[in-house]
C-alpha cells in the first residue's frame, strides 16, 4: 500500500497517450482505458485484485479475459491470482526506499 503502483500505471498510460481519467480500479477491479496508436484504437486494461479473495474470484470478474485479450494489462496485486498471468508476463516490483524515493525491479515471469 502507497508504494505508487496507481502512479505508477498513470505515468505508463500518459506514455501511450491515454486521455481518459486514470485511477485506482480498487472498488471496480477492471478499468478500461483507450489510446490510440498507428491509426488504431487500443485498450489498456488497468487491474486490481486487491480486494479479491483467490484466483476464482478474478475468473470471475473477467480478469483472464483480460490478461489474454492481446491488449495491454497492468496489474496490482498479482499475488493474488499467480496462476492466471500468461507465461509473457513481466512483472514489475515497487520498493519504498524513502518519503520519495521508489527502487523498481522488472522480471520475467
């Protein structure tokens, strides 16, 4: 919690363009937003599965269509459907070093 992973997404989706309200999906678990790249629209679908229970739940609220929808993902809270994630998957760490400093580490799945 308040490591920055929702500005984090918001710095990405101003990276690709995105021009709808970005913000935390914690009560809506899915937010879609769209940009637009090449002439064509695209979505990014920002996800979070803090308030779900086990991979049953996120099923259920259309995360794996989702994740497998060839369109861009960001997910926070992924230990909380570890099963789901495609095996392409790069996973991004946030570490709190200070008031405002932030350490990412980026792997493959």
């Amino acid at each position: 919690m308040g490591s920055g992973k929702t500005t984090f997404i918001h710095a990405l989706c101003d990276v690709k363009g995105v021009t709808d309200v970005v913000g935390s999906p914690t009560f809506s678990i899915i937010n879609e937003y769209a940009f637009s790249e090449n002439g064509q629209v695209k979505k990014i679908f920002h996800i979070d599965l803090y308030r779900l229970k086990n991979e049953e739940e996120a099923v259920r609220a259309g995360v794996e269509d989702c994740l497998y929808s060839n369109h861009i993902c960001f997910v926070e809270w992924p230990e909380k459907a570890p099963g789901l994630f495609p095996v392409d998957t790069i996973q991004v760490f946030i570490e709190v070093t200070g008031l405002e400093n932030r350490r990412l580490t980026i792997k493959d799945k």
